[in-house]
C-alpha cells in the first residue's frame, strides 16, 4: 500500500523526487504521513480539500480489502 499512496502522490507534484511517504503502526491502525516539496503541497490537498480526501478513500477501500485500517497524513 506504501507504494500504491507513493505512486499516487508523485504523479500530483512537480517535484515527485520529493515525495516521502512514511508507515507506523498506531492503535489497530497503520498511518501513513506523507511529506511533499513546499510548492506541491497545494496539489495533494487540492480545493478544499478534494484530491487529500479522495487519496483516502481510496487507500481506506484498499485497506479494507485487506482487512486492515490506515489513514492518510500530509504531514509539513
């Protein structure tokens, strides 16, 4: 799954050599925290918010199929 949000995430930048995704384990749940360039952080959020919460769902339905939890940071 880190590679499938790393993938997703690159293909939204500018600069997709500076995209990080990293994993830890919480309570039940595996977080992901995404880190981007300064000027790209923008394009993963999106208008209100948009793009951030599909990205989400998305990995949340990914998840779900493996029967596991996660949720999605974007971390500054």
């Amino acid at each position: 799954m880190n590679e499938l949000l790393t993938y997703i995430v690159q293909s939204l930048v500018d600069k997709p050599d500076e995209v990080s995704v990293t994993e830890r384990k919480g309570d039940g749940e595996t977080i992901f925290e995404v880190r981007v360039a300064d000027g790209d952080m923008g394009k993963v959020i999106g208008r209100q918010g948009r793009i951030v919460k599909e990205i989400r769902v998305l990995m949340k339905a990914v998840a779900q199929r493996k029967g596991k939890k996660v949720s999605v940071e974007i971390v500054d």
